[in-house]
C-alpha cells in the first residue's frame, strides 16, 4: 500500500479540540501553517463552520461554535528503514 507524498516532502499537524467532548480531531494536510491559520481565523470571525482538507483529500468540517482550540505545528516526511543520518 503506498500513500500519495506532498510535493514538498513536509506536512502540517492540526489538532483539534472540541468542547463538549473528550476527544480530539487529528488531521495531517498538505496545507501551510499559515494557511491553516488563516482558514481558522476566518471561520471563526466570519461564524461559518471550519472546513479543512486532509493529506488522503477527506474534508473535515466542524462548526465554528464547537471548537475550543487548534494547534498546528510542521512536521518532516518520516523516513523509513535503517538509514544512517
């Protein structure tokens, strides 16, 4: 099974928290820090629900009201095997 690599070889770790529940949302994207910034604060300001798009192209949409926080952070492309750094 092979899974489809970003052109850029990195990805951005979002994690959400929703209120009213134990559980947080995990998505891995091909979009920028930034970006992803960007989407949440406009959600948020504009009241609309926050929609955001995975590495596989599964779209995650959450309504702006239940997300009490997001945390992003750029992660490298994992290597796999025993390479000698």
């Amino acid at each position: 099974m092979s899974t489809k690599k970003s052109a850029s070889g990195t990805t951005t770790e979002i994690r959400i928290g929703i209120s009213e529940s134990p559980q947080e949302l995990h998505i891995e994207s091909d979009l920028t820090p930034e970006q992803v910034i960007d989407a949440v604060t406009t959600a948020l300001d504009s009241g609309k629900s926050l929609s955001l798009t995975d590495t596989r192209g599964r779209q995650t949409i959450i309504a702006n009201n239940k997300v009490s926080f997001v945390e992003v952070g750029q992660s490298a492309e994992r290597k796999v095997g025993f390479a000698t750094a």
